[in-house]
C-alpha cells in the first residue's frame, strides 16, 4: 500500500545520489501545513524535494546536490484498509531487494510519534554505489499509514538521526 516496488526503485537510485552531508546543530522551525494530517518542525534552511513519486507528505534535502541528507515524511490514506507496520517493512524491504539492493537490518523498535504508534527500524543498504543508512518508522493512525525516513551516509548518520529524533519528537497529529 504505501511503498510500491516501483517507488522504492525509483526511491533507492536518488537515494543512491543523495550520500549525505552532515547533518550539523540545526534550528528547526515550524510547518503547519494545512494539507498535512501533521505539524512538524523541520531544519531551517533545508529545501523541498518532489521526487515525482506520487507520494504525499513532505521530503526535504540539506542541499541542492549530492551530497545531502534526506528526510521523508509521507503518509497514504487508508481508505478502509487495515495496514501494519509489520506489512508495510516487508513491502519496503521486498522492494529495496527488487533493485538489486541489499538491505541489513541494524535494529527494530516499537515506538509512537506525536500520539501513533508503530515499527521503527534502521538498515543498512548495500548497492552499486557503495552503502547507506536508513532510520524507517511505520505508524497507523485512525485515517492514514505514515512513513517517516531518514536517509544518510553511514559516517554521518549518527548525527543524522540525532536531528530526526528532535524533528520525529515535534509531530503532531491532527
């Protein structure tokens, strides 16, 4: 539902693009966006990025050109669905495998965002180009599946996802 194959291909090539900067001090500053089942802080001084992937939500770089961190968070209505976290990862992982990328596991938590609950994991991606890291969390909410990501390069992800945990700690569900 949330992550087609064809997504995560298209997904996993910018990603492989997008081999991150360091993700330094950052202010962030509120988005509410009307649109938005959520609020949000993001980094101040980061940029919108439209993947043309059909997806909804906010994605957003730290720079212009590679390299450069990217967070994603996106959500799809569930339209009488019932999701799961559990589901959705093997979709994700299923798809990364389906562009010749290899996906590891580093760890796998359960924990809530701004009042949802969901599946929290991070991986290593192993591809053409070389490898990144990826901080994947699946919630679901009473009207939508979100999908919130961070994608960096293994030397600079820790301090990455110290950022994404201060803008992850900032949602707020509508």
């Amino acid at each position: 539902m949330m992550v087609a194959s064809a997504q995560v291909a298209r997904r996993l090539t910018l990603l492989a693009l997008l081999t991150a900067s360091a993700a330094h001090a950052q202010t962030l500053v509120p988005l509410n966006e009307p649109k938005l089942p959520f609020a949000v802080s993001l980094p101040k001084g980061w940029l919108g990025a439209d993947f043309q992937d059909g997806t909804l939500g906010v994605s957003l770089v730290s720079a212009k050109a590679p390299p450069a961190t990217m967070i994603r968070l996106l959500y799809t209505p569930k339209n009488g669905a019932a999701p799961t976290p559990a589901g959705e990862f093997q979709k994700f992982e299923a798809g990364i495998k389906g562009t010749g990328a290899t996906p590891k596991q580093v760890s796998s938590r359960v924990i809530g965002y701004g009042g949802v609950s969901g599946l929290e994991r991070q991986y290593t991606v192993t591809h053409p180009q070389g490898q990144l890291s990826m901080r994947v969390w699946y919630g679901v909410g009473a009207k939508n599946l979100y999908s919130f990501q961070l994608t960096d390069s293994p030397a600079r992800f820790a301090q990455a996802s110290a950022l994404f945990s201060k803008v992850l700690a900032s949602v707020k569900f509508k």
